[in-house]
C-alpha cells in the first residue's frame, strides 16, 4: 500500500496495491499493521455504506470533541469527489479544503483524520461510498457546514444549481458560524 502525502497535514492518500488478471481484481482494502506502520495509529469501530444517485452531495458533517471521527473512505462503485475542510484552529491550513475523486477504477482510499469535516458529490450515475470511522456515531455532537459556503471556494465537480442535498444539509452554518472544538497538535 502506498501512502501519499496531501497539501493538508494529517489528510492522506492510500493507493493499494492490486492484483489484476482475467478474472478480475484483487486487493487488501484494510491492514491495521500496514496502516501503523504508516503512522496511522487508529482504531475503527464502525464501518458506513451509503448509495446515492449523480448530483447528490452529502456534507460537510462532523462530531465535535470528545466524540471526533477519524475516517477511512473508499468508493467500491461508481464515482464521487471527496472534501475534507480543515476544522482545527491554530492549523497552518484552517479553513483549507481538499479534495480528490474516488472512484472503482482508481481504487484508491482517503485518510480524514479527527478535526476535519468531510463531505461528497457522486459524478456517476450511482455511487456506492463505504467508510471506516474510530467513533461511533453521535447524534448530539454531530455538526456541520454549508456545502456552498463561499468562503471555501469548493468546486464540488457538478452543476450545483443541479445538486441534491438534504434539508438538514441546507440550513448549516457557514463556516465562519460553525460550532468547532478541535486544536491542531
């Protein structure tokens, strides 16, 4: 598994290694060895699967400290493109975004350490999105930003104008209004 570096610190890239013949694929999607020996040190206690049509966006959600999740995402079919907006103060990147498309052909997997709110749009016409967090979920501590909040700037890579997104999702704060709680270390 290769481990690629982002402009965001802590945000990382993993690009399994796969196996491919005639009879398709192959590839390990979860080590826990691997991943520590990488540095990531996490623990998941949760695995998430959700299905969405093109158009769709869902987020930028996250749970405040001390119910903060680490998340492990990955696309196993179709194709989506994948934010995380860095929510801790003091970081050299605070109110940063970054962002990169997941997809089945590119296999590759998205590392969105506690701190970051994390959100996605489905460029294909169905995208089965899967991701391990190290919390469980809490209904309380659950916080979000508006996905068009311009002050990101984030091109979410679809017609907005077009977009499908929650009731709950539309009436988040801007980021500037957002409940926060996390420091960068």
């Amino acid at each position: 598994m290769k481990i690629i570096e982002t402009s965001i610190p802590g945000l990382l890239i993993l690009e399994p290694r796969v196996f491919a013949d005639t009879r398709g694929y192959f590839l390990e999607s979860y080590n826990q060895q691997k991943l520590s020996e990488a540095g990531i040190s996490t623990v998941f206690v949760q695995d998430n699967e959700s299905k969405s049509g093109r158009g769709v966006i869902r987020g930028l959600h996250y749970q405040l400290e001390p119910y903060a999740q680490s998340k492990l995402v990955r696309v196993i079919q179709g194709s989506v493109y994948d934010v995380a907006v860095d929510c801790r103060k003091g970081s050299p990147t605070f109110g940063q975004s970054f962002g990169l498309e997941l997809s089945e052909e590119n296999k590759l997997q998205f590392f969105i350490p506690k701190g970051f709110a994390h959100g996605f749009s489905v460029l294909s016409e169905t995208a089965v999105f899967s991701y391990k967090c190290d919390a469980f979920y809490n209904p309380a501590a659950e916080r979000g930003i508006l996905y068009n909040d311009p002050a990101l700037q984030i091109n979410w890579r679809i017609d907005v104008s077009e977009a499908i997104v929650s009731g709950k999702d539309m009436i988040l704060p801007l980021f500037a209004d957002a409940e926060m709680n996390f420091e960068f270390k």
